[in-house]
C-alpha cells in the first residue's frame, strides 16, 4: 500500500469509487510530517491525511472492510464518530473488531482542520483460527473467509509497538513544542456492534468482487518485482528495504506447520534472487553455486528466526554477486572471456588461447578487452591470479609451490615476482606478515 493515498479501491453504493483521497499536508510542518510518512512507508505502514470537512468516502482507511462485512455500512458516519472524538494535542490509540490498531491525531495548523491516521496495524500475526473466531462472534457468511484471509496478509506487524510510538511522540514533540503539550490515550472501539449480523439484513452481506484479493496480489509482486530490480542493480540497502515490507506482511500460511511453511517462502526468495543475478548477466556457473549452497542452508533451519536471518544475507549475498560478476555492461565476446577467466584459474588463459577458443582474431580481441576493462587480457588475468594467492596464502597452510600450481602459474619464480609486482612483499614475507611475524606493510 502507499502512503498518503491507499493502493485499495474504496466504495460507495457497493461500486468503487473512480478518485482517490488526497492528503492535506499543513506547510508549516511539511517536512517532518513527509519524513515520517516515508520512513513509515519502509515498513509497509500506511500514513493517511485528510482535510475536514470530507467530501469522499472514507472507507479506504480499512480498505472497504466494514463495507465487505456490511454492505452498507456508513463511512460518514464513521467519519463524524472519528472526528468528535480527536481534540487538540492528542494522539489516539484504537483497537478495532478486526484486532487491528489505528493511530490518529490533529495535526495543528490555524487555517484549516486536518487529520493523520497512522493504520491498520497488528501486534500479532492473525492465525485461521483467530479469523475463524471473528466469524463466530459475528456470525458473518463463510463466503467472506478468502477476502478477510488477503485482507490481514496486506495489514503489517508490529512487534514492538513502543518503537513506533517512540516516532511518534517525537512527532508531537515537534508538533506541539514538548512533551507536556501533548498526551496519549487509547479510546474504545465504538463500532463493532454496528457490524453484527442481527443488526443488518441479510441480503446487505453480499460479498464485494474479489477487488481485495488482486490488489494484495498485485502488491506483493510489485514488492516482488523492485526487490529483483534492486539485486539485478547490486543495491543492497534498496533491496533490504522491499525485503522488510515482505517481513511487515502476514503471508499466506498455506501449510500447518509453520517452520516448513517458512523454508517454503524462503526457497521462493532464492529462485526470485536467482532470476535477479539472470537479469544482471551473472553466469549461470556463479548462480547455481551460490544457489545451491543456500537451497542446503534453507533446509537446515531450524527456526523461523534463523530463516528471516538467513533470508537477510542470501540478499545481501546476490547483491554482491552482482556487483563482482555482473556482465550487463560487456560485449557478448568479453563476457565469454571473463567467464572462461572465473571458471578456471589453472587454463590456458593467454591471448592466443583465448582467441581460438571463440574463433576470432587475436588483435581485434586484445582491442575489444582493453576498450572495456580498461587494462589489457593478460593483466587481468595476472590480477585475478594474484588476488586468488592472497585468498589461499590468508586461509590455508598450502605451500607456496602448491598455491603457484592452484593459481595457473606454475613457475615459481614467476609466481613469486608476479605476487611481489602486485602486493609489495613476495609470497612468503606475505604469510609471515599475516602471521605477526613480519613488519608493517
């Protein structure tokens, strides 16, 4: 969902409504209020303003759920209840029906009366069970099951509700000057009653089109679709913040038990990271590998917080596979190159060899690579090389003969001008500085 404006269609008379509700945003506090709205955003919260009076309906606030349970509930009214109850300096806590919580205030301003609301939110995920139990209370046709199910999969979590409020009690440190201008209070839920079964005719139940449903759909692979566009860019931080918004949802539990249920999510994520590293130009070769190894990891968890852990660093982890194998940017003959160069330290990996193996001109090769990297076939290969020693040299107790033959240069005394042309200290003044031994770079 967005902020400000809702992603949901809202409705009246049972048919959507074609407009959207725009925020009022008071200028003299445009800045913090806009700052809190995009940070709230990052966790799939929603932050809606509005202008009194109100000339639209004010259903998008729940997404038309009262609509869905009655279908002609009255949003005005609701409205009106909502309005007298918000005085000045105070921020509002209410728990609804649907065991969601909404925050909502004045926003002082002296030309005009606007109103944030900060929802829906809950603090525990919603199981079957506690949505089978709203049923029961209300006694609500089991044909509006599927849509309530969509509709807490698009409500975010809130684990910790005091980090909320600590960002927001700085808000209204800022709106109202200090703490002592200000106050916090928990209303009663005024409504509920109004959406019992015995109060409404049974023929006002019908349920809405499945609207909700497509649109949490759509949502997730909005989020689905961004999240890939920032791994296939190497953005990890961006890619983090869609990864939250997916942690913010209540997914769909389609298995009892929930670790399984988990592992499942998290095989999904690595095929979706999969197909990002695909769409950057990574070779398959690196993909599968690290595919493989988190495909193992996923099936060792043993707890869903292991799983989101692990979930965090196979992100951060595709990223950098990005940004170290990305091949976008390269002719289709260089990245055959390089992929040759990865593949294989110990190959022939000359210019010549290199040249055959695609069946082009050695001269016109040796233009293209430089042209590209910015450096000729040969140093690059001997960086890749070097790089690769220093690997093993601060890893392993291998010999340096050995480390030679493990690097494709199998000459030692080569090898070992080679790593010094590079690095500054031969092979072994390198292990013995690594090992405290020697002196300061």
């Amino acid at each position: 969902m967005t902020v400000g404006c809702m992603a949901f269609p809202f409705f009246t008379d049972g048919k959507p409504y074609s407009k959207k509700l725009f925020w009022v945003i008071s200028m003299k506090y445009d800045a913090e209020l806009n700052f809190v709205k995009a940070l709230l955003s990052n966790f799939h919260l929603s932050f809606t303003m509005l202008k009194s009076p109100i000339a639209l309906p004010f259903s998008l606030i729940d997404f038309g759920l009262r609509q869905l349970f009655r279908h002609d509930f009255d949003y005005i009214e609701l409205y009106s209840r909502f309005e007298k109850a918000c005085r000045p300096n105070s921020i509002y806590r209410v728990k609804d029906f649907s065991s969601c919580h909404y925050l909502f205030f004045r926003i002082p301003d002296d030309t005009e009366t606007a109103y944030a609301i900060i929802g829906p939110y809950t603090l525990t995920e919603i199981s079957r069970q506690a949505i089978l139990d709203i049923f029961s209370r209300f006694s609500y046709p089991a044909e509006i099951l599927p849509q309530l199910e969509k509709f807490y999969q698009e409500v975010p979590v809130i684990i910790d509700e005091s980090k909320l409020f600590t960002l927001i009690y700085t808000l209204g440190i800022k709106l109202w000057g200090n703490e002592e201008n200000f106050s916090f209070q928990d209303i009663p839920d005024t409504i509920s009653e109004d959406l019992r079964i015995e109060n409404t005719e049974k023929t006002s139940l019908k349920p809405l089109a499945p609207s909700l449903s497509m649109k949490v759909l759509e949502k997730r692979y909005y989020d689905e679709n961004e999240l890939m566009k920032a791994v296939s860019t190497g953005q990890s931080h961006k890619a983090m913040v869609h990864y939250n918004s997916f942690l913010s949802r209540q997914l769909e539990q389609r298995l009892a038990d929930p670790l399984r249920n988990g592992k499942n999510y998290a095989i999904i994520l690595n095929t979706l990271l999969r197909k990002a590293a695909e769409q950057a130009s990574v070779h398959p070769l690196h993909i599968d590998n690290i595919s493989s190894q988190y495909a193992k990891k996923i099936e060792v968890c043993v707890s869903p917080k292991a799983l989101e852990s692990l979930s965090r660093d196979m992100i951060h982890n595709y990223c950098l596979l990005v940004q170290n194998y990305s091949l976008k940017s390269y002719s289709l003959l260089v990245q055959k190159v390089l992929t040759q160069i990865d593949s294989d330290l110990t190959a022939d990996l000359s210019l010549n060899a290199q040249a055959n193996l695609l069946n082009v001109n050695s001269s016109y090769l040796s233009t293209l690579f430089k042209k590209e990297m910015g450096i000729t076939l040969t140093e690059y290969v001997n960086k890749k090389r070097i790089r690769h020693a220093v690997f093993l040299l601060n890893t392993t107790t291998m010999q340096i003969q050995t480390i030679a033959q493990y690097c494709g240069i199998p000459d030692v005394n080569y090898f070992t001008k080679t790593f010094k042309k590079y690095i500054g200290k031969t092979p072994k003044e390198y292990r013995d500085f690594i090992k405290g031994k020697g002196g300061g770079v």
